[in-house]
C-alpha cells in the first residue's frame, strides 16, 4: 500500500539550507547531488515507512517519531517524520551530528 509524503514546512527549510551550504562551501553539483539523495530518500517512505525505527528522542517528546538515515560517514542527515494513518509527515531533515531534537524543534 502506497502513502502519502507530506514534507512540512521546517523540512523544506532545512533542505533548502544544506542545499545553500554546499553550493557555497563545496559545489553546485555536490548541492545538486545531494538534494537528488535526499528527495529520492523522502519519496521512498511513500512505501513501507515503517521500516525505519522509532528515533532515540520519540519516547521523551512522547509521539511515534521515525528516523531515516540518508548519506554516507560523515555526512548523514536524519530524515525525522511520524504516520498519520496513511500520511508520512516528515517534520525536519537534519545532519546526524546534531544535536537531539527538542519539542520546540519539530
């Protein structure tokens, strides 16, 4: 069965921004590159999202948030998104070395 991905606002913030600083820092087509990555990621919860595990900060924030690991050592980026019936909402798109997520975050 098929679900609907649903990326919220603050997701499409912080892709826009790792975009941005890899097309400054490293290049266009690294920023290219890894947005193709990360949107293929995405679109693949489309399938199967459950998958992938509770994330370590869902018990303390006390919703079924789910992580997604994209990326290779050490740029890996945590897809963090909750189902909704037949809807994936992925809330944020952030680097793994980050800190854990806090309610106000998401």
């Amino acid at each position: 069965m098929s679900f609907t991905v649903d990326i919220q606002p603050k997701a499409t913030f912080d892709m826009r921004r790792a975009i941005a600083w890899l097309a400054r820092h490293i290049s266009t087509l690294a920023a290219a590159r890894w947005q193709a990555r990360v949107t293929k990621a995405v679109h693949s919860l489309a399938t199967n999202p459950e998958r992938c595990p509770e994330a370590d900060e869902a018990a303390d924030l006390g919703i079924d948030l789910r992580v997604l690991l994209t990326g290779r050592r050490p740029h890996v980026y945590r897809i963090l998104f909750t189902i909704d019936g037949r809807t994936v909402n992925v809330l944020r798109v952030l680097h793994a070395a980050r800190d854990r997520v806090e309610p106000g975050d998401l």
